[in-house]
C-alpha cells in the first residue's frame, strides 16, 4: 500500500428549504472541485450526520428554517444562506455563489469563521464569548468585538441582488460566410469563396488547410449576414494551396467568433444542455478571455447557459463567443434541446437571471483581428496570450497540469 498517496477529505453536506435549482448549482460547483469531497446527504439519513448545514434562508420558512436546523444539527455548522446579511449573529454565506470563492468561504465556515455578527443595540444576539469581553471591557474602552460591530455599522449596507433580464441576440450559422464555409466543408473539392471577385477564403478539405488572403476583410464580411458571395472551384493543378497559412479548425473558430459577436448560435437557447466533449487545443486557437475557465468548467459538467451565467461572473458577450467557437468547431455537445420560450424570436431570446455585476475584463485580453493570431505556425505568441492573467481557479488548474 502506498502511504503517501493524499487522502481527499470528506465532508458530509446538508441542504435545508432549498430549491432543486439552487441545489444543482451547488452539485455542479462540487463536481470541479477535487481537494475536498462534498457529500450531499438527506435529512432521513439515520446513520450519517452533516458537518455543514446550507440553509436558504431567503425560502418561505426563512429565520426560522434556520433555528429548527440550530437545534436538530447542535454539532453541525449551521449556514445562513441569503441575499443580504443576517439580523442575527450567524455564519453567512451569500448569495449568488461565486465559483471561484465558494469553496474558500466553505472552509473557512467549517473552521468557525465567515461569521456575521448582529449589532446588540439592535435587539440582535451576540455570542457569548463577545458579550463576556464586553462586560469585563471598561466603560470608555473598546473591546475587538465592539470596534468589529462598529466599523461594520459605518460601511455602506451592501446592494441586494436583483433579477435582471437579459436579452440574448441570436444568429443562424447557416447563413453569410460562416454559412457558406461549413456548407463548402462538406464538398471534397478545392473551393474558394469570392467577394467582388476577390478571394476571401480559400478551402482545401483533405489537406485540412484554409487560405485567407486579408484577415480584415474576412472579419469584415462575417458580420454580414447576407454579403453577394459567390464561390468558385480550384484546379486540382492549381499552387494555390501552398498559400494555406491556417488550419480549417482554426479559422472555423476565428470565423465564428467573428459572425457571433456576442450572439447566440442557432439552434441553442437559454436553457438548452450543453457541454465539452474535449478540451480545445486553445494554443492554435484564437484567444478567447476566460477561455480557459470555460473549459475546465464544462469538460466536466453539463450545463445550460441560463445557469452557467449565473454560476460564473463573466461577461455574457464572452460566454456566448466561446459557445460559438466550440459549437461550430464540434468541441461543444448538445446533451439536451430544451423547448424554445414563448418570448423568443428568430433574433434574440430573454433569460432572467440574479447574479452582481461581472469586473471589467483587463485591456490586455481582447479579441484578436488578424488570421496570424489563430495559424498553428505561432503557437509561441499563442502561449503567451493564453497564461493565466489572475490566481484562483486558472492557477490551481495550471498546477494540477504540470503536476500530472
């Protein structure tokens, strides 16, 4: 038996008065974490008890779901889980999670910390021990505890989430140049796409290769969803395709991400299943921002896209280009279609969603406008996009990599 394999260690979880939604998206968050096991166990389990206790105390029994929890669980941490802090000195975990803090507030809540303390003058409760302090404190002093509750008092009260509705602009990938691209990918031939009777791109199917004489043009007409294309077949004799500067899946991914634009591709909508089967070769491929997050998080879970806004704090705009890179490059799978909603139209589809404001991505990860930045021949410029700008997930996934 080998002794210095690590032992994940198991944590025995409970949910109290939460939804099925709330609690998938607790499940789904578990299933990417591999320090520590999150067992989810039910309340007629006779045998195991829970060490963690998350009770959603913004449900129907509210405060008092959370008392009844004290009391059945005594030896269990006993969350408060809400949209705005407790009136109550209780541990606290807000809502909406946060994937990348989630399981740091977890921990930090299973060692006796994360506690919010209610104000006394306020007919709140405080713990015992703070109580003691302040009355062994002198008349004029301040104890930690009375400077924490002070200091607590003058910060602004925090902002409650509120449910949004969010327009989601939709495209077809059957249409424009992206269209006409797939449609020609289909054909054994050497074909070239024409604008005004200039080559825009070139296609060469066995050799998996493309030709895309300027890159700005190409982008150019990507957003146009009906440009006077005409296409025209090459010689089979022709030198044209020792012109090929990029592979067919990197330009199809530049390509979509281009026609998206931050769109939605047809047929997905906000709620249907989706997931990786594979994750992209992102080192020559166009880079995407928080590309890498994506794909760490749907390899491993299936998903709509209505729940993953929620889950992860990221700009719409990028989740829905790099759902369209993947879908059109087969790298992302549709596990289910769901019924498409009443309000939905051919362009757009609403979704409503309750989740804070997502931070300003640095200027540094923009999106790249020349065809160089996705050929397989620059793979070094390519790295150098693509490490890690922040800690957190990124960086513990980078680790778990290297230390394969």
């Amino acid at each position: 038996m080998n002794n210095s394999i690590p032992q994940v260690k198991t944590v025995k979880l409970m949910f109290v008065a939460m939804d099925e939604q709330q609690q998938a998206m607790f499940k789904m968050a578990f299933k990417m974490h591999s320090t520590t096991n999150y067992q989810v166990i039910g309340a007629d389990s006779a045998v195991d008890k829970p060490e963690l206790v998350i009770v959603d105390a913004d449900s129907p029994m509210g405060v008092s779901a959370w008392h009844k929890a004290k009391t059945d669980y005594p030896k269990s941490v006993v969350v408060f889980f809400s949209k705005n802090p407790p009136n109550i000195t209780a541990p606290y975990l807000s809502k909406p999670i946060k994937f990348d803090t989630l399981f740091l507030s977890l921990r930090n809540l299973m060692q006796g910390n994360g506690v919010w303390v209610a104000h006394p003058g306020a007919n709140n409760a405080v713990h015992s021990g703070a109580s003691q302090q302040m009355r062994s404190a002198a008349p004029n002093q301040q104890t930690p505890v009375q400077q924490m509750v002070q200091a607590a008092q003058q910060q602004p009260a925090a902002q409650p989430q509120r449910a949004v509705e969010v327009t989601i602009p939709r495209f077809d990938p059957r249409l424009g140049v992206l269209g006409k691209f797939r449609e020609l990918l289909a054909q054994p031939k050497d074909t070239v796409i024409l604008f005004e009777n200039k080559p825009v791109l070139a296609i060469f199917p066995n050799a998996q290769r493309v030709w895309v004489p300027d890159s700005n043009t190409l982008q150019q007409l990507c957003r146009q969803e009906n440009p006077a294309l005409t296409v025209k077949a090459i010689a089979e004799d022709s030198p044209i395709v020792e012109r090929a500067n990029a592979t067919i899946t990197s330009c199809m991914w530049q390509v979509a991400v281009w026609t998206a634009n931050g769109r939605l591709a047809h047929p997905l909508n906000p709620n249907t299943l989706f997931h990786l089967r594979g994750w992209p070769n992102l080192t020559r491929l166009a880079p995407l921002p928080e590309s890498m997050r994506l794909s760490a998080f749907l390899t491993k879970t299936t998903v709509s896209l209505n729940m993953l806004y929620k889950m992860m704090p990221l700009e719409m705009s990028d989740i829905l280009n790099y759902i369209a890179a993947t879908y059109l490059t087969d790298y992302l799978v549709i596990t289910q279609q769901a019924a498409e909603s009443t309000s939905a139209t051919a362009t757009q589809a609403k979704v409503q969603v309750e989740r804070p404001q997502p931070t300003a991505r640095p200027a540094s990860a923009t999106r790249p406008n020349n065809v160089n930045q996705y050929d397989d021949d620059d793979d070094d410029d390519d790295e150098e996009e693509e490490k890690p700008k922040k800690s957190g997930l990124l960086s513990r996934l980078m680790k778990k990599l290297l230390n394969k």
